[in-house]
C-alpha cells in the first residue's frame, strides 16, 4: 500500500470516528432533553382566554385545534361570548363544562351553544330549578345532547394537553360547593380552575388528596374571602392568579383579605374588571401572559387594603358598605359606585344605619 493510500485510509477512520462520537452525544442530550422537558407534541401550545363577562366566569381553552370553555357569563353575556367564539373560530366545542348552577357560570352558555356544536358538556347537576338552567337544557337539547355530571379522578384529552377532574369530592347543599373543579395539564405547566367552590369544600378536596399544585390559578368565587383559604393557597402556590370579576360589583369583590392572601403567597395577580381579556399562553414550560388593556398596572398593590368603596342607591340616596344586605338588594340599575366616603357625602347620599359606613 502506498504511503499516500494508507494517509487517506486513516483520514477516513478519522471522519468516521468523529460521526460516531456526534451521533453518541446526539443521543444523549436528546434523550435527556427528552427525560426532563415532557413537552407535548403538537407544538401549537395552549391557550387559555380568561374572558372578560364582568361579575361572572367564562374561559375558553383552545389546543391543537380542540377547544374547551369553562362557563359562559351571565345571559346577558350570550353575544359576547357568541362572538368571542366566533372570532376564535371555535364553532366546534370537544368540551363544554358548566361549573355549578349559578347564572353567572352558565347564563352565557346559550350563547355558545347557539355558535359552536358540542360533544360533552359537564355540569355538576342535571337539574336545577332556574330559567337559566332550562336554556341550557333546552339549547343541549336542540343538538341532541345532554348533561354529564363528571367524577373525580375522570380525565381527558384536549389536543395534546391533559385534563384532570379532581371535584367536587362530596354532595354539597351549597350551589357554589358543588363546582366542578379540574386541572388541566400541558407539559410542565398547569392550570386549576375551581369556580365558586367555597373554603370548606376546599378543604375536602385537599383531604381527598387531589393534586391541586398548579401554574395558573383562576381564583375561586371572582376573589370573594370565601374562597382560596390560606391553606388551599399554600398546597396550589399558583405562580399567576386570574381573577374574573367585575367592575364596581356590589359584593366588593375581590375582597382585600384574598388580595393580601395573595401577596402572602407571592403570586402575580392578573384581573378581568382592570385588564378586560386576559390569555395565558404555555408552550409546555413556560406561561406568558397578553392582556386587553393595562398590562402593566399595579394589580395587587401593597396598601390596597385600605381602598374602601361604598355602594349608593340612587333612589333612596343612602349608601352603605359594599357587604352590607341592603347594598346587596339594590336593583342594578340603582347602583352607584363611591370611591371614597367624602364623594358619597359630597353627591347628597346619607349613611346607612345599619352598616354605619
Ligand atoms: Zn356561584
Ligand atoms: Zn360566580
């Protein structure tokens, strides 16, 4: 063999011993990347659209394609939520769940149901006595469908993303126990969605010894103090809060105990009634967050808790505190939003007797 053969021969075994170690080192990383980052395939990441509908709750979870709403608003929300689907080309609904009874969860469902056609729709009851829950029958019905009342430990697939149904895990005389809670799991990231589900059913759930830990937490009851205790808080430690309330509501919701639960917690609070439509966006590790409007105002601001509004009736020209029973039976319309004591006085309105504002 010619000294000039046996060069390029060795050249040869060169180049083939340097794939073969790339390939090996290929391998490796691959298969580790592949161990600690369970990204789902697909690729599309998932979407979930935190619908402003005001004092109520509407989300649409869209994947791959597939989507998800998890209520709808109150009936008065129908054509807004008609056209939210509608400008996400979600006319096909793989899932539709009505958290609980309550019109603000289940009033806008008609709407949808008007726009897309839907497989499954779950509903904690399959009867309820209210007009609203009788739309909601009846526009099932008209697409031959009816309501299922899931279980706890149910799961399914929305395109590539997991959900879990962890709740209710008892029967309930409150309508707002009875919420359907679930987890939806995409990747490494997650999002728990609990309706109005009150504290003591919270603590059911955690002794039933579901996995509530998520990313996103859409905070129970539009943020009332009667929901997301210290110790559910703790076991979820959401990384992101979205709360769905509206503005000026005549519950003082969310309450300045929840929202300095929250700085406790040390999680990044994000609210319909300041930012309108809020989108928490996964590709499978990471959430990011676009919101309608004012993406960067101070949501849950220290020194909060000392911003008192006061509720007014424009025709008895009384005002009262925002928890105080006649604030809560002003009719709607009647309503007047004071942000501080001195405007009320100002604008002719007197104190309540009763709640002494
Ligand atoms: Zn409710
Ligand atoms: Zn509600």
């Amino acid at each position: 063999m010619s000294r000039k053969r046996q060069k390029q021969q060795s050249g040869w075994v060169l180049v083939f011993l340097f794939i073969m170690l790339f390939l090996a080192v290929a391998y490796v990383l691959f298969n580790r990347q592949e161990q600690s980052a369970p990204v789902p395939a697909g690729e599309g990441g998932l979407e979930v659209h935190f619908i402003d509908v005001g004092q109520a709750d509407a989300a649409l979870v869209i994947c791959d394609g597939h989507y998800m709403l998890i209520d709808g608003g109150n009936a008065e929300d129908s054509d807004l939520v008609y056209a939210y689907l509608e400008r996400h080309g979600a006319n096909h609904l793989d899932y539709m769940v009505a958290s609980h009874a309550h019109e603000d969860h289940i009033g806008g469902l008609s709407g949808a149901l008007n726009y897309a056609k839907v497989d499954t729709a779950l509903c904690p009851v399959t009867e309820y006595n209210s007009k609203v829950f009788q739309n909601l029958v009846k526009y099932l019905e008209g697409q031959g469908k009816s309501l299922t009342v899931p279980e706890p430990g149910d799961r399914f697939e929305l395109g590539s993303a997991q959900v879990e149904i962890l709740g209710p895990v008892q029967e309930y005389d409150d309508t707002n126990d009875t919420s359907i809670v679930l987890r939806i799991d995409y990747g490494e990231t997650s999002f728990l969605f609990t309706g109005d589900m009150e504290t003591g059913a919270e603590g059911d759930l955690l002794d039933s010894g579901a996995d509530v830990r998520a990313t996103v937490l859409k905070a129970g009851h539009h943020g009332s103090d009667t929901s997301t205790g210290y110790r559910f808080l703790r076991e979820v430690s959401p990384r992101y809060t979205v709360i769905s309330v509206g503005e000026g509501n005549k519950y003082g919701h969310p309450s300045d105990e929840v929202l300095s639960r929250f700085r406790d917690a040390g999680t990044e609070v994000y609210r319909t009634d300041m930012q309108g439509h809020i989108i928490a966006e996964s590709d499978g590790k990471t959430v990011t967050f676009r919101t309608e409007k004012e993406a960067d105002t101070a949501t849950n601001p220290t020194g909060n808790s000392t911003l008192q509004t006061y509720i007014g009736n424009a025709s008895s020209k009384k005002f009262h505190l925002p928890d105080c029973t006649s604030a809560k039976n002003i009719q709607e319309d009647k309503q007047v939003v004071f942000y501080s004591r001195l405007q009320a006085v100002l604008e002719d309105y007197e104190p309540c007797g009763r709640c002494k504002p």
